[in-house]
C-alpha cells in the first residue's frame, strides 16, 4: 500500500504536494485536539496522517535536491 501511495503522491506537482501537506498538518492538529478531549474515535488516524505527512515531505525534499 505504501507504495501505491508513494507512487500516486510522486504523480502530483509541488504545489499540490504542499496543499496536502497543509491539510494534513491541519488534520493532524484537529486529531491532536480530540485525544486531549477525550473526544478521538479512530486513533490509528493519527498514525496514517503522521505517515502521510512524512511521505509527502520525502518526496519534496527529492524534488527539490534534484
């Protein structure tokens, strides 16, 4: 799956990259806010969006040293 992920990000231009990240960033500040709440149903969420963010930041940093 990660690769199917990764190949599907590695498709898209920087600029979509970078407003995925931002949405993800947001995302995972809101999961952040519901564990304190006590309010988080799905906290393998948190996980997934903390491994997207760091995908997506893989692949900018490839494309920018390239």
């Amino acid at each position: 799956m990660a690769n199917k992920a990764a190949t599907d990000l590695r498709a898209k231009t920087g600029d979509e990259l970078k407003t995925s990240l931002v949405d993800l960033k947001k995302e995972a500040f809101n999961l952040r806010f519901q564990r304190a709440n006590g309010q988080l149903e799905n906290t393998a969420r948190m996980r997934q969006v903390r491994r997207e963010i760091a995908r997506i930041k893989t692949i900018l940093h490839g494309q920018a040293s390239a």
